[in-house]
C-alpha cells in the first residue's frame, strides 16, 4: 500500500477513483472479484459466530478481511528461485555469508493463524552469490502462503541450495505460534525452533558449530 500526502481520493483496483477524505491517495493492488468472492463468505462468517455485518463498525470488515488475506498470502504468486536469479553474480568468495534476523509473519494452514519470529540463513558460495536483500524477499515468499514452520524451513533450504548450488545452506526459524497462545494449550510464551541444512553445515560439525556462534551472538 502505498500512502501520499496531500490528495483525496482512493484508487481502487478496477481504476475507478473515491474520496477518502483523510488528506492521502491510497493505492491499493488488489484483485476485485477475489475481494469480493472471500468478502461474501466473510458476511456469512460474521453472521455465523453472532455478528450483525450490517452495523457501523462491521461494514467493511468482510473487505478489509479479504484484502488482508490476499496480501498474507500473495507468496503464492512469487517464483522465489527467479527472486535469487534476478541477482546472481559470478564470485570467488567462499566463505559463510549470513543475513541473520531476518523477520518472519506467516499464517499456520491448519488455523490460519499467524505464527512469527526470526530466520536466520546462511550458505557458503561455490562461485555464485546473490544480493542480500534476495535472502529476506526468499523468505518472504515463502512465508506469505498457508504454512507450517517445518515446511517453511525446508523450503527456503532448498531454494537457495537448488538455486546458488553452493557448498552448503543452514536456515533456522525461531518463532511463537498464536494457535498454541491463544487457544488450545495457551502457552504464551513457547518458541519453536526448526533448523535445516544442507552440504559443508550437514558434513562438517565446525562449520555448523560456526553458524549457530554466529546467530546467537549479539555483534551490533
């Protein structure tokens, strides 16, 4: 969503233009028919648990619910191995390259409720690097789709090892479930932790020992 000061008017995704009246143009990249097919359901929902969708402050929820839902899961239109090719470069560097920290929000697929935390990836170049700001939009990807945190680990793995080929790829994802804090068994404050690794991480114990000093270090 994209905010600019000073004009008044919305533009919607068939290009059609209303007034906010909240000093800003709001650009909103939605599907139209997909907003309205998941916001009649969401009408129903809202009936269904007790709601009146007619009322002031429900009016626009069933919208609001369908656009936010396009957006948590707009991972499934991203190719993320096109994402490392897009800035691949031929490099001699063959150490450990780690973007740690990275931020993680998902939806868990048997819920739909969010899960979150922190990735952190490394992986050892065999010729090829790519930029690191590809690292986070990888993970981002794959997180903006129905999830469970084994699977995301896997997959972000595997892209970048199937993607850079190089000598070894470790991922770990710290992250507290809102399925098992707010309902359930209610453990607000559990953290699940899942790892995967790949060549040199799996093959040599110093060069995992390496990565997991590094991620849990406090270096900045």
């Amino acid at each position: 969503m994209a905010r600019k000061p000073t004009s008044k008017r919305q533009t919607a995704p068939d290009g059609e233009h209303e007034p906010t009246g909240e000093g800003y143009e709001r650009i909103d990249q939605y599907d139209a028919r997909t907003v309205a097919r998941i916001g009649a359901h969401y009408g129903d929902i809202l009936k269904a648990v007790g709601e009146d969708p007619k009322r002031e402050g429900l009016q626009k929820t069933p919208e609001r619910v369908a656009k936010a839902l396009q957006y948590l899961t707009h991972g499934y239109d991203l190719d993320p191995a096109a994402i490392l090719r897009s800035a691949m470069f031929k490099e001699n560097y063959s150490q450990m390259v780690l973007v740690k920290d990275i931020e993680v929000y998902s939806l868990c697929e048997h819920h739909m409720l969010p899960f979150f935390g922190k990735a952190h990836i490394a992986y050892i170049p065999n010729g090829r690097i790519t930029g690191l700001s590809k690292i986070p939009r990888v993970v981002d990807a794959f997180a903006r789709r129905l999830q469970v945190q084994e699977r995301l680990t896997d997959q972000i793995r595997d892209c970048i090892h199937d993607t850079l080929k190089p000598l070894g790829v470790a991922v770990v994802i710290e992250a507290a479930h809102l399925c098992m804090q707010m309902r359930g068994i209610q453990k607000q404050n559990s953290v699940t932790t899942t790892s995967a690794f790949t060549g040199i991480f799996l093959d040599d114990p110093r060069t995992r020992e390496e990565f997991i000093k590094l991620i849990s270090a406090k270096l900045h």
